[in-house]
C-alpha cells in the first residue's frame, strides 16, 4: 500500500466519522465553540483538550483498596516489649535544684492581693510584687460595676468577636480607649501576650523589613517569628545603631529597585530592664526613612504621662505620629486583655486578619467594663498617678546609688516596677554566672519576706530566637523586682525600701556568699 491510498483511506475514515459525531445531539453546538475557541484563543482550546483527557484517564483508572494491609503485623508479645522499652519524652524539662526550692517556698496569698496581704502562714506582708499600682481592685465604684455586668452578660462571651461574642461593652471598650489615648479607633483582644504577637503578623508579611530593639520582650518576638519577615537588629535604646541600619535597609531596596514596607518594633517602657524609649527621636527617624512604627505599650500605657496615658503623653508626641500602639488592660487597670489603637483602617484591617482577634473568644463582658471604669477613675483622679510617682521615688532614694552598694537600679525613675540587678562590679569581682545571681537574688527575696516584705525577682534567661531571628539573641540580667503601689503610706514605702536594703546587705555579706566562685589564693 502506497502512501497515496493510505491517505484516502485516512480522508474516507475522517469523513465518516464526522458524519457520524454531526448525527450525535449537540454536536453542531459542540463543533462551533472549538472553530470559535480556536480562532479566538488556540491556547484555551489545547489546555481544554488537555483537560478532557485527564478527566478521561481519572475515570478509566482503577480503584485502589484502602481495606489491603501495607504494614508489618506484630504478634501480641514482640508488641509488649515494644511498649515496656519505649520511655516517652517529658513534656517539660525537669526542674533545676533553684527552681525546686523557689516552688517549695513560695508564699501563698489568702484573699485578695492587696497593699497588705495575708499568707497562708497567717503572716500579714507588705505586698510589693504585684502589678496593682492603684490599688484599683479595692475602689468600690469599679467593684460595684463589674459586678453589675457579670449578673448582666454572664462570665464570658462563649464566642468569638464579630459573631455573637461582641457586645456592647466591648465597643465602649474600644471608643473608651480610642479617646483616652487620642487616636481614631481602637481594637480590643482577649489576651496582653497574643495582643502584639498577633498585630505584627497582620501587618508584617514575608519580603517585608521590620528593625527591632534587641531588648524587646518575648511575646514581641514571637510576632517577629510568625510574622516571616526579614528582621533586622540595633543595639538597644541606641539611635546612632538604628539610623544606621535604617539608612542600610533604605539603600539596599533602593539599590535592588525594590520597595517593600518598613516597620520599627519597640517597646515604651522596656520590660527585660525597666528603661524608657525615646520616642521624639524615633518618630523623627520615622519620617526622615519613611517607617512605620509599631509600639508595645504594655508596661506604660497607665503609667507615663500626667494622665497615664503612656509614653507619647509623657514626652509629648502626638499620638497619631505612632502608626500602632499596643498595649495590655490588664495590671494598672486591675481588668484583662489587650488592645491596638492607631488609624481606622489600621484598626478594620485586625479584624479580619488579626489571628488572635478571630480565632478566639472575645474578652469576657467583665474585664471590658472594669477596663473603661479603671480609665474613668485614672481620668478623674490624677492625684492617684502622682501619689504612686512620690512612692516611686521614696523607694528608689532607700535604694540610690550612695545607699547600697550592691545593686543598681535599671528602671527609669517613672517606673513602678523597680529592677535592682546586681552591680557589674560586684558580679565581675566574685565571677557569677547567671545561676549564682538568681541564687543570690532568690536568697534576698526569701529575707526580705521574712522581715514582711514581699517582692519577686525576674528572672535571667538567654531570650533565644528562631533561626528566621538570627543576630537578635538577648541575655536577661536576674534581677530584683519591686512594684510600688499607690495603696501604701509614705512610712510603709520607707520601711519596706530599708527591709529591701538590709536583706540584700545580709545575703551579700553572709559567710559562704561573699567568697562565691572567688579564685583561691
């Protein structure tokens, strides 16, 4: 057979086929969109073939039993043996000889904390370990009205927010705070730590730069983590370092022709040392590199400024220069949960893709009312701010630089929460590591309590990162931790400041302490 005749043959069989599709309903329908679909776009009309077949192979293909067995079958005995070798891994590491006897000695309030708390000692202690700055769970009118939402709205939403878990006094929350501090709108979440560590993410995606503090807290740098953007350190409250890594970062995307967005992440008042920001110099290298500024406030929204308003009114910059302040309800405000305030869009846009806002239940009626009456009562009685502040600075003239000379004080002079490390001196002549300082500084705490005096001590830790954070590690200092309350006379705050004192001169100076970890002679 020639070629000739193989190609009549082929035109004869084509030709009856095409009779044969024409005579199929549809057909002529069919044949029209593949002219017009070829002529139009040949491209469509191959990927659409392409399609077809493999819906054709899917459905001629055999079915795979998912009944077959594809795995070894142990007998009865050699399962046994499996299960008496295998020894499962602790779900926690186990606990250091420090962190056992701090467990065994820790002192239990009865009732609620106050100025002067009862243990279950039967010992009545001056309490100087709690975030009541204001004593504000005492005032009756914040009682009274928590108790009135919870006999209200129950004890908690039992949903998530923008469903059935908002209420109304979660919007009066939010308008509340959005006045106190002066911005546009304002975002209320359920939790403090999953408040900044979900308001980085939502804004702070994958190519992005943020350039951050070193000594930011950890819930901060988990929203670092999650958020997978290209991090960036300065040395800490170092603003030649910042302008400096700022003017890099401005220069490589300038250099590569890229643009991304930029953030600065800091803190107000830093809580691994107790110092404040400063934020007109920051808000200046804002606007001169175009950032954007995202400022955790946790430890001074309630605390700096004359009406507690935070650290913009404390060093007078408009708040609406801070693209994102975040902040904590809870401590000063004796009430729960976190907040974002800034630009209304700013504030929409969490709503939707802030995970801790929408996946989870929204904060319980009660911590949001106590909340906006905590604000009221800061805004109509300033003279509580200022009394905590002369308390502030009784304690810290008992434990000044001429007083003791073992600790230093690292906390900024408006900070109630007073950090007393020991003095680099002291820790360079007697060699001591970390372990030996929170040694030390755990003996003071037992002293001081046992004279009535109740503080904490933060503890020192390597605040480690993911590899996505590398150059960003940042050693914790062990430190003393002192909160002054507002709720306590001039003469307790003196005595308790003189009690801190002597219990530190003790353990410093007690027999086998003061030759720690000294080479031999």
């Amino acid at each position: 057979m020639d070629l000739q005749d193989l190609q009549t043959r082929l035109n004869l069989f084509l030709d009856h086929a095409a009779t044969t599709f024409q005579k199929v309903p549809g057909s002529a329908v069919l044949i029209r969109y593949v002219r017009s679909s070829y002529q139009n776009d040949p491209v469509r009309s191959a990927i659409e073939l392409v399609l077809v077949i493999f819906f054709i192979r899917y459905l001629l293909s055999p079915s795979y039993s998912t009944s077959k067995v594809n795995y070894v079958k142990l007998t009865e005995d050699e399962i046994d043996e499996l299960v008496e070798e295998w020894t499962p891994e602790p779900l926690v590491a186990p606990l250091t000889p420090l962190e056992e006897t701090s467990l065994e000695k820790l002192p239990i309030l009865v009732g609620p904390s106050g100025p002067k708390s009862k243990l279950s000692t039967g010992k009545t202690v001056t309490n100087l370990a709690s975030y009541n700055f204001y004593n504000l769970n005492a005032n009756e009118q914040i009682k009274e009205k928590a108790i009135a939402t919870l006999r209200t709205y129950g004890v908690g939403p039992c949903g998530p927010p923008q469903f059935y878990g908002t209420q109304d006094v979660h919007m009066k929350a939010e308008a509340d705070i959005a006045s106190y501090l002066g911005t546009e709108k304002c975002i209320v979440y359920a939790q403090a730590f999953s408040a900044i560590s979900s308001v980085i993410p939502s804004f702070c995606k994958r190519g992005d730069v943020i350039v951050a503090d070193r000594a930011v807290n950890y819930s901060i740098r988990r929203g670092l983590e999650i958020s997978r953007s290209n991090i960036k350190w300065y040395n800490h409250n170092d603003f030649e370092d910042l302008e400096q890594v700022m003017r890099g970062v401005v220069a490589e995307q300038k250099k590569k022709g890229k643009l991304t967005r930029r953030f600065i992440v800091t803190e107000g008042l830093f809580e691994t040392c107790g110092d404040m920001n400063n934020l007109p110099k920051l808000v200046e290298l804002k606007e001169k590199y175009k950032f954007r500024i995202i400022l955790d406030e946790t430890w001074s929204f309630g605390v700096l400024g004359r009406t507690g308003r935070g650290l913009t009114e404390h060093q007078n910059v408009d708040p609406t220069q801070i693209d994102m302040i975040v902040g904590s309800l809870a401590g000063p405000l004796c009430a729960g949960g976190g907040f974002c305030a800034g630009d209304g869009d700013v504030v929409e846009h969490q709503r939707i893709a802030a995970a801790a806002y929408t996946f989870s239940a929204a904060l319980p009626a009660m911590l949001a009312m106590t909340a906006s009456e905590s604000l009221n009562v800061l805004q109509s009685n300033p003279e509580i701010l200022a009394g905590c502040r002369e308390n502030v600075r009784l304690l810290r003239g008992q434990l000044a630089e001429g007083r003791s000379e073992w600790v230093v004080c690292t906390s900024a002079a408006e900070n109630p929460v007073q950090l007393l490390v020991l003095r680099e001196e002291v820790v360079r002549a007697r060699r001591l590591g970390l372990e030996d300082q929170e040694r030390l500084l755990q003996e003071c705490v037992d002293e001081a309590l046992a004279n009535g005096v109740l503080i904490t001590r933060l503890k020192g830790m390597s605040i480690s990162t993911h590899n996505s954070l590398k150059d960003g590690s940042w050693i914790v200092q062990p430190a003393l931790k002192v909160c002054v309350t507002s709720g306590l006379s001039k003469k307790d705050i003196e005595k308790a400041g003189q009690t801190i004192r002597h219990a530190i001169t003790k353990v410093m100076t007690k027999k086998g302490n003061n030759k720690l970890n000294l080479p031999a002679a």
